[in-house]
C-alpha cells in the first residue's frame, strides 16, 4: 500500500429517540406486529398529509451543535425520488440543498493521538421500511417481505468529509460518534436493532496527487467490526485491480459475509438521478436562533472532554478513561461512586475489571445492575478497613449483582468477617513459629520465600479469615525477633 493513500467518507444514518414518528403520530416503538404501526400518512396514501414532529427537528439541532456545526436559520425539506419495494410512496422525504447543519467536526482519538473528522452536513430525513428476506441476505433470497413499521421513523444522515485515511481511523471515528449521540441522548445507536447504520465511499489514490480516485459505496455496515473488516477487504480488493492494471468502477456494494468478499449490487446513483425537488407539503423551516443558543447550553460535558477532565482529575490512563467514558452510562456511575468513595483509581480498577466481567456475563445494561453506587463505594471502604480481603470482595460484588443485597450483609450472612485483632493474630503466629523451627532457621538464612509457608498455616488456622497484610507484618516482626 506504500504507493497509494485510502480515501474515506462516511455517511452514517441515526434514528431519532423521538416517541412518535417524523410527520404523523405513528409510535416509533421497536418491534410489533409487521405492519401495526402504520398510517395513511406513512404508508403514503393519497390525500395523506405530513406534519413535521418538532422534536425531531430538536434532537437534530442538538446533534448537530454537538457535531460542532453551524445551523443555519433556514431550511427546508426535498423529494428524494426512487423506487424501491420498502418506500411506500416512491419518493423519501428529505433534505437536499439546504440541510438543517453544516460545516461541523468531530474529534477522537486513535492509539492516544489526536484526530479530527470534518463534518459535511447532518441532515433529517424519514427512514425506510424493512425488507424481510427469505434467505439470510439479499443476495441468496427468492422473495422479500415488507414490513412498513419502521417506515416515517425521524432519521439523521451524518455526511463526513473524506478525510479518513484507514480502516481503524474509520471505526475510532464511529464509536466516537456513537457515543457523543448517546451523550446528548438523540439516539440509542442500537445497531443491532437497524437505529445506527453506516455507508462507506472509499477510493485510492496515487500518493502525492490530489484528485480523487473513483469511489466505491458499501451499503449497511452493521457493527463497527464490520466497518473495519468491511473497509480493509475492500481496500484490499482496489488496490489487486489497480495492480493488476484495471480499473475501479463507480458503483455500490454489499458485503457478503459467507465469502468475506463485497459483491456489486448496482451502479451508484448521483444526486441527479433522485431528482430532487422541494417538498410541496411542508414549508421551509425558520429556525429561532435563541432556541439554537439555549439547547446548545443545554449540551451535556461530551465523551472526550470528559475523559481528559477524569484522567486530569483521578489520575486515569488513558486506557481507563476511555473504558469509563465511551459509555455515558459508565462514566456517570463511576462519578456517583467516587462521589462517595474518593480514590478514583481503585473505583476505575474495579469497573473496568470485575465489574465489567460482571457486566458481560450477565448482559445487563449499567441502568439494569442492582448495586448501586453506594454499596460499591461501601464494599472498597470494607476492603480498606480490613473488614475482608480483595478476594472475598470479589465473591461479594459477584452476590451482590445477583442479589443486590447490601455488602455488610453478604459478608455477615457468608462468614466473610476477616479476623483484624492484632493480639489474637499474634498468639497464632507465634505458636505456628513454635512448631516449625526447621523452617524458621530456612528463613533466616535466606529463603524469604518461606514466609509464603507461615502465612499459608495462619489462613488455614483461621479458615481464611485473618487480615493477610496484618499477618504478613506479625509473621516478618516475629520471625525478625526469632533470628536475634
């Protein structure tokens, strides 16, 4: 690849969280019956009418100051013309020329260096229905079934600038985004559920030229996995023909997950070609500009400038920071619990270890876990007091996120209590000294390694219950004084 350079733009499309959909009052509810959450207006029926959802039009807004664009005070809607079984009316309704952002930028971070995304256009749009296949992609099926639910759902089409230069740049650029969308909480960006999709254009070019090559648009990329997997085959892929002394063809693909390959589906239409016109139902939009500024106030702190200010603050890597910040979820339960337990660093080792194993195994969303901050700073508190070892707190959390039961009472009802009473720890490790004086000679000449052995037999003589940093200074005391 030393000779050519990846070029890469993405065009990610985002479910609104809106309750009802763009221009009826259809719920937006996932699921259902195929085709019981359908109206006139959004099955497109003559005479139907739409009526703009003003809360799409905000959650937009919000996204696009987030994405830190411009929002022009005027916009309107278009008629994106073509025919496809999942468009009900043969046109989706749209924004062409005059889109609600413009001119924004997104800033990431790829192996801790610094990166930044131009931000074309965020513009809104009403989503498609779904196509059911009859086998398990377009591609192997006989026959396709329509399901008009999702049909009028508010979308955002976010339209980057070419300016990603790799695969894994692309996917850092997607889960930065996914998270700044949940932040300002516009979009669950549920990939699984179809609310968070991605199309990539990707072209190469000869280093040190700057036309453009010929693009390539890869359609539904599903998971940010795919992005990158998707994205490397397909640079792989241009770069064999333009080896071999081919040519790239302007066209879209589709990723056939069977063969790990991208299969031609058709030639790529310009925007000519969907004949844009304005959308005589609706009236431009005049956009209050005072409400611009208040919901930009509004903005909660976003994703990076988050994880600088926890790294700054507690002493994170940057490693951590990310792994609490990437979901919101995360980051405000970390700052809940360390409002109560203030070492920062042993609450992020906790969550972003045994916690999130937790996590995992469980499929439980953070929202869904039944310890509360609270009890988790209580537990490190039990730790810190020598109330019980690390090991048994990891047993507790365990007990904990299946019961939710408060961690004195675990530790009280497993006979978890760790023995801390210095006089009674004395006597025992003075008589195992007793007992052991072949040993205790191999300690003093050298072999440190035996104070392993004294520990072991004063955690079998209290079943695991002595303090173990309380024993491991009695043992050395004792063992010194033995030697003298």
């Amino acid at each position: 690849m030393s000779e050519y350079e990846v070029v890469i733009g993405l065009e990610i499309h985002a479910e609104l969280l809106t309750k009802s959909k763009i221009f009826c009052g259809c719920t937006t509810e996932f699921g259902g019956e195929p085709n019981s959450h359908c109206c006139p207006i959004c099955l497109g029926l003559p005479g139907a009418l739409p009526v703009l959802n003003e809360k799409a039009v905000e959650y937009a807004i919000k996204a696009g100051l987030a994405l830190n664009c411009q929002i022009p005070g005027y916009s309107k809607f278009d008629r994106k013309n073509y025919f496809y079984p999942d468009l009900p009316k043969a046109y989706q309704i749209s924004q062409f020329d005059l889109p609600v952002c413009v001119q924004g930028r997104v800033d990431y971070e790829l192996e801790e260096m610094q990166q930044s995304t131009g931000i074309t256009r965020v513009h809104m749009e009403e989503e498609a229905g779904k196509s059911v296949h009859s086998g398990d992609n377009i591609l192997g099926s006989d026959f396709s079934l329509m399901d008009y639910n999702r049909t009028g759902i508010p979308l955002i089409e976010i339209v980057t600038e070419p300016d990603l230069r790799s695969a894994a740049e692309a996917k850092a650029f997607l889960e930065q985004l996914k998270s700044i969308l949940q932040y300002i909480k516009v979009s669950d960006c549920k990939m699984e559920e179809g609310s968070l999709r991605c199309d990539a254009n990707v072209s190469l070019r000869l280093k040190g030229t700057k036309e453009f090559g010929t693009k390539v648009e890869i359609k539904n990329l599903n998971s940010f996995r795919a992005v990158e997997r998707v994205l490397e085959y397909e640079i792989r892929r241009q770069r064999q023909v333009y080896e071999q002394g081919g040519s790239i063809v302007q066209e879209t693909r589709t990723w056939d997950d069977s063969r790990m390959i991208t299969v031609s589906m058709r030639s790529k239409e310009e925007s000519h070609d969907y004949r844009y016109f304005p959308e005589p139902d609706l009236v431009p939009l005049e956009i209050d500009l005072n409400w611009v500024r208040s919901l930009k106030e509004g903005l909660p702190e976003l994703p990076l400038a988050k994880k600088h200010r926890l790294m700054e603050q507690y002493d994170l890597s940057s490693m951590d920071a990310d792994q609490l910040t990437t979901d919101q979820e995360m980051a405000s339960y970390f700052e809940r619990t360390v409002a109560s337990y203030t070492n920062g660093k042993v609450v992020s080792n906790w969550l972003t270890g045994d916690f999130s194993r937790l996590l995992n195994t469980s499929g439980l969303e953070i929202s869904k876990v039944k310890v509360t901050p609270q009890q988790l700073a209580e537990l490190l508190r039990l730790i810190d007091e020598g109330i019980i070892s690390g090991k048994q707190g990891k047993d507790v959390l365990t007990e904990m996120f299946c019961s939710g039961t408060a961690p004195e009472q675990i530790i009280k009802d497993k006979g978890f209590e760790q023995i801390s009473d210095s006089k009674a720890l004395e006597q025992i490790s003075a008589d195992i000294i007793a007992a052991n004086p072949q040993i205790v000679q191999r300690y003093q000449d050298g072999e440190d390694r035996l104070l392993g052995f004294f520990v072991g037999q004063v955690m079998k003589e209290t079943k695991g219950k002595a303090n173990p940093g309380l024993v491991n200074a009695l043992l050395r005391e004792k063992l010194k004084a033995t030697d003298s």
